[in-house]
C-alpha cells in the first residue's frame, strides 16, 4: 500500500464524519459554542473597566469663593469625578462615604480664597475611599491634575510662565487608553482556551459514560486516529468563535484590527491544537462529564489570573511568571495583542508561533501517550 | 496452538486491587463454535471476554485469541474479532445506516465494497426498512440486531457477545439466535455470555464459572451427567445456591 491509500484507509476518516454528523445534530451544543463566546465578549466587554470614571464625589465648600468654584469645576473636568450634591460638615463626608453613596469628597476650608489672594499656597483636600486602588489610583490622579490646571491658570493669570521641565506622555497603540481595546483581543484566547479545553474533554469523557469507547476500543482504530478524528472537527469551532468575538469586538467596541489577519489565523491553529490536546489530556484524567466541567474551570482560573489577560506579568512575583509561562494563552495573548493593536507581523510573533506549536505536540504526545485502548 | 482453535488461554487470571475476579482459566474455543459462557452475576464472565477483547490487560497467564497474543498484538486481534458489550455501545444519535458506515468504515471497509457490505447487513438482518431511523428510537431488539451488524461488518472470525439478549422479547431472541446459527455455519465462532438456560441448551459447549474459578466445561449433555441433574437450569440454581453459600462462609 502506498502512504495516500494508507492515510485514506485510516480510521480517522469515518470518525471525522461521525463528529461531523453528530455536531450537525446537536443543535443546542453547536448553538452554545457560538453563542457562549457572544455572550461573554459582551459581559468581559462591558464590565472590565479599568479605568474609572465619575466616581461619586461630594462637596464640602466653606469658602464659597469664585476661587473655589473654578476648583471644583477643575476637578469636575477631568471627568474622574461626578459631583453629586453638596454637604455641611465632616461627619456628614464620613458618614456618606462609610455608607458607599459618596467615593470622594472635596473640602475647600474658609480661608482658601484668603491664602490664593495672599500670595501663599492654598490648601484644598481630597478624601478618597481607598479600599479600591483602582478607584482610589483614579481620584489621586485627577485631584493631581485638577490641581496642577488651577495652579497654572493663577500663575498664567498673574504672569507668563512655563515649568522648567514638562514630561510630554504619548500613549501609543491605545490613545485613548480604553479598556476594550486590551481586553477584547484577550477575550479571544481566554474563551479558546475555555471552550476547546471543556469540550474536547467533554466529548471523550461522553464516549466512556455512554459506552460508545468500550465498543470503539474493540475495533483497530489507532489512539491517533481516533483523537486526531475527535478533536479536528473543533478545530474549524475554534475558527467560528475567534471570527465571530473578532467581528463583534470590531462592530461594538471597535477594537482596531491593523495587523494581518491571515498571520493571526495561522497562527491560532497551533494554540487551538495545543487547547484540544490538553482537553484529551484532562479527559485522561477524569471519569465523569462533570469532572471534566469541573477540572476544565479549574484550568480557567490560572490562565484569565497568570496569562497576563487582567494583569501585566511583570508585575508578578517570580513563581507566578514560571506558571504563566506554562500556558499556552500566555504567548497568544501577546500575538493577539500584537497583531491587532500594533500591526505586528511575522517577524515580531515568530517566537510565541514556535513556543505554541511545540506546546501543540508536546500535550499532544502526552495526550495520545496517557489515552489507553483499555478500560482500566 | 492449531489452525482449527480461535482461543486458547492458560492460567488466565484477572485480579482488582484485592478481589480475584478470575483465577487460572484454561480455555479452548474452536473455529466455527457456539460457545457459551454460563455463571452467576459477578463470577467473572464479562471480565473473561474483556480480556480476550484487549479490553483488560490480564493480571498474569496467556490468550492466545484469532491466533495472535492478546496482551502482545491487541490491534492484530482487533482486525479478526468482533464485540458487544452488555450495554448498547453504539452512537445513538446516528441512524441504523451511519452507525453500519461508521464501523465498516473503521474496520477499513471503503467504497464499494463497504456499500455492498452495508446493503448486504441491512438485507440479512432485516434493518432495511429502519436504515435512516435513529439508533435511539430503536426497541431493545432492533439495537441488539443493529449492534450485531456493526460488530459483524468485518466478518470476523470470532465473534464476542456478552448477554446479547438480556432484556429482549422472547420472538426477538429466536431471530437472534437464528442469525448466530447462520455466522457459525458460515465458520465464526461466537463466544456468548446468557442467563437463559434454554440458549445454554443451544450452545455447542459451555463452560460453568464459579466465583472466578472454571467449574465444569463440556457439550450441554455432558455437563447435566457431570452433576447428576436432569437440566442446565438445575445446575445453574445449584452452582449459584454453592456460590451464594461460599460468599456466606467466607
């Protein structure tokens, strides 16, 4: 036998069909794996926000000054802040701020107005609720550049001057800083890698609960065979999913597409084959479909927490960059990012290319090496 | 091993973590023979079959199964056996007619040759008129037919059957057991588990397990004279009321 009539006399053939022809029938599945990426665009889309604005401020003003107006509508300005009504005392700050209905309160004290008109500095005061840094880190900012605008409009006013040194920031890629923009091409890898972890293992698990595997193992059907027929059909869902979150990320949250597309395709297969073959590899590992749900979210964690998804790794602390290093989505992440947001071409993702194809078959020969023909 | 014998095992053992579920079983089936499996729920009759399959690596001893080692050539025994497990194990979300292409096709069946084959299962076996039902919405004895016809799409040599017709309606099981007679005429050996005295009767050896242990083997006359009792059904409530009361003493 030549090598093409082997490869066409392999089992592999009638088990693509049978998935093909089994997918084609599970119409509630083949709905959720095209609608569930859909939906969690949206939620990660609308939700992560990372950067705040309007946080809830109240105003204590014992000036009441023009002085202390144009402060006021200085902080408004930046748009961190979103005045929402005015108080008479310190105990009333505290007590809206314990009680969550104020996250920032601004306190211009009576001799404000004095102190500007005398030449010395004048002192407002910015409490912020920092329990949450994120919050807290957008209230500092603001009352920083709040003050800074008043204080060079007084200076301006009196006498043209310009500060010695101006550190001029030009945020590239991202102008204007918008959390969608990093987020929705994180959620492509990040759903990947759930949906293709999940159903892979689901879909092997399913065959040993519904005994279909006592009878498939019976039969001369190669482990490669059988795993390269089960797992190639969710290789074109995986292909559904990444153009139908990259059309939506496009249509309602204009995340920009400057790079190849074709080199973002291709370069998904390997991280797409690698996510399948760790599905084989967890099916290897539990008994029930509820196990494989369970171990398949258990996966989850580590890749949205170490995979640089919500958080820059370089923040982390050693250990946790060893495991970040580990996931496959980690080196996709940075070839989304870079192919979408900064036109990154095959020379500058060549690297995290080679590292997923070598994750694709290195799971992949433990997957097939783990599987056993037996019940045992 | 000679060319007329399609299994063979010596001291054949199967051991669970503590519990011994077969011990030293000595075992020859010869090519074209009905060959009945008989002994109470638990005495190590489907773990017999699953390690002639290669479904279970035996603990130690040798099977020899279609000619070749089971626990050395699984994938060569593969290609010259068939199975069915007690338990449906087809895809019931297929129709009678892609379950047949999917097994023939994996049993290497192509083109024309797999279509004649499938016409000629369905015509055999009477599931023409059901070929685009699905699996699922079959009665127990149209899935047990549509089983036997996957499992036979090679035409095997020897044929694996764990209680083929548990559960199915009387009329049924005597169709059933018709096509069987027809594969052994045809030269495949059938090895077959039951708990119908009346199919042991019509087998043309049986061999009793007990608590894992070879009993008694022999054609179904010489195994009523080897106990004394005037039918199969009699040795079979003795050797169970001997194995429950085994259980009680250990």
């Amino acid at each position: 036998m030549t090598l093409l009539e082997r490869m066409l006399a392999s089992p592999f053939w009638p088990m693509l069909r049978k998935e093909f022809i089994q997918m084609r029938r599970d119409r509630l599945t083949l709905g959720l794996m095209i609608g569930v990426p859909a939906i969690q665009l949206m939620l990660f889309g609308f939700a992560i926000q990372t950067e705040v604005r309007n946080l809830p401020t109240i105003v204590l003003d014992e000036s009441r000054s023009s002085e202390s107006r144009a402060l006021i509508a200085a902080i408004e300005n930046t748009g961190n802040f979103r005045l929402r009504g005015v108080v008479t005392s310190r105990e009333e700050i505290h007590r809206q701020i314990v009680k969550g209905e104020a996250a920032a309160a601004v306190i211009i004290p009576p001799d404000y107005t004095d102190d500007i008109k005398q030449g010395r500095t004048a002192v407002a005061q910015v409490i912020v609720d920092a329990a949450d840094p994120l919050a807290s880190a957008a209230a500092i900012g603001g009352a920083t550049q709040a003050g800074n605008a008043r204080s060079e409009a007084l200076l301006g006013a009196k006498r043209k001057v310009e500060p010695p040194v101006r550190i001029s920031v030009r945020p590239w890629f991202n102008p204007t800083l918008r959390s969608s923009v990093y987020i929705v091409p994180g959620i492509i890898g990040v759903l990947l890698s759930m949906t293709m972890v999940v159903i892979t293992s689901v879909a092997v698990v399913r065959e040993r609960e519904r005994g279909t595997l006592e009878q498939l193992i019976v039969t001369p059907i190669s482990r490669t065979g059988l795993l390269l027929g089960k797992i190639v059909p969710f290789v074109l869902v995986g292909y559904v999913q990444i153009t139908v979150i990259l059309l939506l990320g496009r249509l309602v949250f204009q995340v920009p597409m400057l790079g190849s597309m074709p080199l973002l395709y291709a370069v998904a297969l390997p991280f797409i084959f690698a996510s399948l073959a760790i599905g084989i590899l967890l099916s290897t590992l539990v008994q029930t479909q509820a196990q494989a749900m369970q171990m398949g979210f258990l996966f989850l964690l580590p890749n949205i927490l170490l995979s640089g998804f919500m958080f820059p790794r370089e923040a982390m602390p050693a250990p946790a960059q060893w495991l970040g290093a580990m996931l496959p989505l980690t080196y996709f992440l940075q070839v989304l990012r870079g192919v979408l947001l900064k036109a990154a071409g095959p020379d500058a993702v060549w690297r995290q290319a080679l590292v997923l194809t070598g994750f694709a078959f290195g799971v992949a020969a433990v997957a097939v090496g783990r599987f056993r023909k037996t019940l045992e | 091993m000679n060319s007329g014998t399609v299994i063979e095992t010596q001291g054949l053992r199967k051991v669970f973590g503590t519990r011994v579920a077969l011990e030293g079983l000595d075992l020859v089936v010869h090519r074209g023979e009905i060959f009945g499996l008989l002994g109470a729920n638990g005495s190590g009759k489907t773990t017999t079959i699953r390690m002639l399959c290669g479904l279970l690596a035996p603990t130690s001893g040798q099977a020899r199964v279609v000619g070749f080692d089971v626990t050395r050539d699984p994938e060569k025994v593969r290609h010259r056996i068939g199975y069915m497990s007690q338990r449906f194990g087809l895809y019931e979300d297929l129709t009678v007619v892609e379950n047949l292409r999917f097994y023939s096709g994996v049993y290497g069946l192509r083109g024309t040759e797999a279509k004649l084959r499938i016409a000629e299962l369905l015509e055999e076996l009477d599931l023409g008129p059901r070929s685009r039902q699905l699996a699922a919405t079959l009665s127990g004895g149209w899935k047990q037919r549509l089983a036997l016809a996957c499992a036979t799409a090679h035409r095997p040599d020897l044929l694996f059957l764990d209680e083929p017709t548990a559960g199915v309606d009387p009329a049924s099981r005597q169709r059933f057991w018709n096509l069987i007679s027809a594969f052994a005429a045809r030269g495949t050996a059938i090895l077959l588990t039951t708990h119908y005295m009346d199919e042991a009767a019509r087998c043309e050896r049986l061999a009793f397990l007990l608590a894992g242990r070879l009993i008694a083997d022999g054609t179904p006359d010489e195994i009523t004279e080897h106990f004394g009792l005037p039918t199969l059904e009699q040795v079979f409530i003795d050797l169970q009321a001997r194995a429950e009361a085994g259980t009680e003493a250990a």
